[in-house]
C-alpha cells in the first residue's frame, strides 16, 4: 500500500497521540475520578518506563509497531483485529477519562454527572474504531526519536520527534508530557503535528455541537462513529472514512 497525501500521514502521526497518555493520571477533579466507575479498566500489557519521558514514547511506540508486524496478515484479512491491538496495545497508556473531560473543555459546568459518566466509556470506543481506522494508513514509515536532555526539576516537557518522508518534506511531531508529583510517572497530555493539536482540534470540533445540542447528543454521535467496521482504503473504495471527524 502507497499513500503519498502529506495531509493523510499528518492524520497517521496524529494517531500516534494515544501511544503516550497514561491510565493512570490522578485527576484533579473529583467528576473525572467519578466518571471511570462504569470504564473496564485495562492492565498494560508490557511495561514500559513511565519515569522517564523519553524511554516511555519510544518503547510504547516499539510494542505497538512490533504488534503490528507480528500480525500483518492477520490484519490484512480481517481489518477489525486492529481495534483489538489497539484495545490491548494502545489504550492502557491513554487517559481517555482525561482526555474526554478536556474535550468537553468550558461546557463541562454546563454537564451532568450521569452525562459525563455516560459519555467517556462511549469516547474510549470512539477513540479505538478512530485510531484504529487511521492504522489503515500506516506503511512503515521510520519515526525519529530527538536525543534524550535532561528533565530535571521539570515538570512539563516537549518531547520531539520526526516521520521520516521519503521523497517528501518530514514531519515534525512534539509531545507533551507532564509528571504526576504523586505517582513520579510522566504522561503525555497532548500531541502538536505540524501546529496541530490533537486535543485542540477535538475540542473545537466537539465543542460547538455540544453547545447547540448538549452532550448527550454527542455522545450517541461517537457511539455510532464507534460501531464501524474497519476497512482499508483503495482504489476501488475511495469513501471509506480515514477522518472519523464528527459528523451530524
């Protein structure tokens, strides 16, 4: 398979956010503790250094693609089994809890209890079918990890990488991570691909429908998304949906 569209390899590292966020973040805000109550938590299936930021991009991302290679013809002839690599791969390193209350962003005030613990094991599968359907589009391309620096006394960094475009101009990705004070983990919180933040763009594409319809709607919008089988684009199939962007 040979995608050459810079804009659908921006997608593809986009993706690459959920490698990097942990399950594991304290919130801060006792709805977001709340809100995993009725969320299967998920055990990591390989450990990977959460004490330091750098080790942890490079050995989450290492397991993932391993995965992949081990199951390449596996997943070619039943494309649904990369939302079970990213299930069991993927989303034990992602808060999604956090990430979906940072989705919700200033509406939150404006949400229930029941409504925000309705919606965050719905983002969780949207989240898996999404990226899943984005690995479609992975064709071994090379990720560059920047030299480790020094993170003392830190708390938040940057840490940067590059896709590796060959014949193209390459792409430059920073994550950001922060450390947990109690846990001494660091997680990443979001990811900038080419000036465009993941969680960011969510937000803004999330947040005007859910004030115009509030967030139950939106969230039966995700639980539909989150129920479509996972196909491979070609050329005898030009509709398939790569984008999982929300639509009413």
């Amino acid at each position: 398979m040979i995608i050459n569209k810079r804009n659908v390899f921006i997608k593809v590292i986009v993706s690459l956010a959920v490698y990097f966020s942990s399950s594991h973040m304290v919130m801060a805000n006792n709805a977001v503790q709340d809100s995993s109550e009725k969320t299967t938590k998920i055990a990591a299936p390989t450990a990977v250094d959460q004490t330091n930021p750098y080790s942890m991009i490079k050995g989450a991302a290492e397991q993932t693609f391993a995965r992949f290679a081990r199951e390449k013809d596996t997943i070619k002839a039943n494309p649904n089994v990369l939302k079970d690599i990213v299930r069991e791969e993927l989303m034990p390193y992602v808060n999604y809890k956090y990430s979906a209350f940072k989705v919700i962003g200033k509406y939150l005030s404006q949400t229930t209890d029941e409504e925000r613990r309705d919606f965050v094991p719905v983002f969780y599968e949207y989240l898996i079918t999404s990226y899943a359907q984005v690995f479609t589009l992975y064709d071994n391309q090379e990720l560059q990890f920047e030299p480790e620096k020094s993170f003392d006394d830190r708390r938040i960094i940057a840490v940067n990488t590059r896709i590796i475009m060959p014949g193209s101009d390459n792409i430059d990705v920073a994550f950001k991570v922060r450390l947990d004070k109690k846990t001494e983990q660091w997680q990443a919180f979001d990811m900038v691909a080419e000036g465009i933040s993941l969680l960011d763009s969510k937000q803004a594409e999330l947040g005007s429908i859910i004030r115009q319809k509030g967030l139950p709607y939106v969230t039966e919008l995700l639980k539909n998304k989150s129920t479509r089988d996972i196909v491979f684009k070609n050329d005898d199939n030009n509709n398939v949906d790569t984008s999982f962007e929300i639509t009413e």
